[in-house]
C-alpha cells in the first residue's frame, strides 16, 4: 500500500477494506454451502427430490438481508465520497495546468513551480485545468485522482499529514509523452513553505530563463546537458545553430536564431523541425522580458556546451531559486 496521508484517504481506505472484506466473506459462504449442498443432496443421500412451492420467510430474508448489505456498502462509499467532494474552508488554492507533457502549479501570490509545494497540515484546493487535451491528475498517496479537461474547470483537495515527497502521475492516455508526464507533491513544514512561497528567482537573465522553461515544463520534453531525452529536439547547442525545419510540408535549413526561437515558442507547429511530432503546446501569452529570460538561457547553453556543463534537470530547481 501506498503511505497514507491524507483524512478522506481514511474514509476511502476504509470503504475498500469493507468492500474487500465483505466480498471475501460471502466468497467462502457461498462456497461452503454449495459444497454442503452438492454432499447433502447427492442423489445417493436423496433419492427423491421434493418439490417447495413458495417460502415467505426465504423470500423475506434474501430480499431484505442483500438490500441491507448494499446500503451498508452504499453507505461507506458514499461517505468517502463526500469527503473528497468537500473542500474544508480556509484551504489554499493552487492552479494546476496540464498540458503535454507537464504541470504547471501556480500559488496564490502568482509563483509559479513544475512540481507541487504545500504546507504540512494545510487543506489544499487544486483548480484543474488544461490546455489541450484530457490528463488527470493522479496522487496515490493521497488518493486523489481527477481529470484536467479543456473547457471545464475540476477541482480535488487534499491534506498532507507528513513531510516528504509523493508522486504525481498523468492518469489519462495523453499522447507520446504521458508515461513522463511526472511531477510530485512537496510536503513541507509550514515555516519552510513559507519560506519557499516568499523566494522569488532573478527577474531576468539565463537563471530566470532557466526557471522560467522549469516552470513551463519545457524540461520534460527538451534534454540539456548530455540527458537522454528525445520528445523534442535538445536545446543544448540548438541557439545559433543549423535546423532543418518543415514549411507547409517543404524542408528547409534555417539558423535557430532569436526571431526562430520565439516563433517556434509562442507557435510550435508553424516550422516544425524534422522528425518530430507537433505536440508541443504553444505559449503565447509570453511577455517580452520573459521571451528574453528564454533566450537568454538557450544562448547560455550554447556557451556551456564547449566546457561540458549546462545541466538543468528537474532537480535543479532549489539552486535555480536563488535568493
Ligand atoms: Cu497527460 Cu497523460
């Protein structure tokens, strides 16, 4: 089983083991009957059958008892629902984003981070929502799963008991990239969530660049340094340099310069680069000073590549922070 850390987890928790236990029970009752009855009524102990014609109290009993076993049932389940329906006031509201391959977790004073952060003991709302295709948003440890779906807004709480890291997984097939479309849920004391909410990174520059493509999943689909990542083309030397491209289905050669890079940003398909899909979501709503953060991280890779590092996975994001 998965840790538990979560208050409705409890309830559901328990309607499961009821479930499982319930039918474990009428499991090995019914088996053991029908083996009595399979011995008792073998036609050697019982050469002739008897004919029943009607029998009020059997008809009572396996009408009322199945009725009061489902309600029972009925009831534990629909419990657990309600707690997971119901968000307790004075929750946080985070905006989560899905989109291929990525989350994107925007908090109350407007920070934004690919990964979850939330106070331990905090009741937390996530406003779903998409902005392409179906994903869902999967947290086993807390047991909550709930689909993003474009044009609808969903919503799921939850409450982390426990400091620590848990999981996230897209729940919902949403193109080549789904199985990596991983983030997860930071659990952390209240005074270092705090402390984590009132860090902001640098304004502008490669670092706020970097943050900045974190923040907008670029990083689950684009490799840096020497990682192994082929969903889209790397972005380690790709500033300056040469790429074929297709043009309404004619190839062509063109240097990955600022004006490319920003058109390929704000509207991906337009010049797609060749052998790869169009499912990177466009982002169009990129200010000027944070189109030019991007740059400014893209030119910086290049200028890594010769010495070997310009690495920025996923755990970077506490150095890329700053204060
Ligand atoms: Cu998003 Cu599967």
């Amino acid at each position: 089983m998965y840790p538990q850390s979560y208050s409705p987890a409890q309830e559901i928790d328990f309607a499961l083991l009821l479930v499982f236990v319930f039918s474990a029970v009428v499991l090995v009752v019914l088996t053991l009957v029908t083996c009595w009855f399979l011995w008792r009524y073998h036609h050697k102990r019982n050469p002739t059958p008897t004919d029943i014609r009607g029998n009020v109290t059997a008809e009572v009993l396996w009408t009322v008892l199945p009725f009061l076993m489902v309600m029972g049932l009925f009831y534990y389940g629909w419990t657990g629902f309600k707690a997971l329906r119901t968000v307790p006031s004075g929750a946080m509201n985070v905006q989560v984003t899905a989109r291929m391959f990525s989350w994107t977790f925007t908090y109350p004073n407007g920070k934004k981070s690919p990964y979850l952060a939330v106070p331990v003991g905090g009741p937390v709302k996530l406003d779903l929502k998409s902005a392409d295709v179906i994903h869902s948003f999967y947290a086993p440890a807390f047991r909550i799963k709930m689909d993003a779906v474009p044009g609808m807004d969903t919503y799921a709480w939850f409450r982390a008991e426990r400091a620590g890291t848990y999981d996230v997984y897209c729940a919902e097939y949403c193109g080549v990239g789904h199985s990596r479309m991983l983030t997860t849920i930071r659990a952390m004391e209240p005074s270092a969530f705090t402390a984590w909410m009132a860090e902001s990174g640098p304004e502008s520059g490669p670092e706020a660049g970097k943050k900045l493509m974190d923040a907008h999943g670029c990083f689950s689909c684009h490799a840096v340094g020497d990682e192994k990542n082929d969903m889209g083309p790397t972005l380690q030397g790709l500033y300056g340099g040469k790429v074929t491209v297709t043009d309404n289905g004619a190839e062509k050669t063109i240097t990955a310069d600022d004006a490319y890079l920003e058109e390929s940003i704000r509207d991906p398909g337009k010049l797609l680069v060749k052998g790869y899909d169009n499912v990177m979501p466009p982002d169009a709503d990129l200010s000027k000073e944070q189109m030019n953060a991007m740059l400014e991280y893209l030119r910086s890779l290049v200028s890594q590549s010769a010495n070997g590092s310009g690495h920025a996975g996923h755990e970077h994001h506490g150095n890329a922070a700053g204060k």
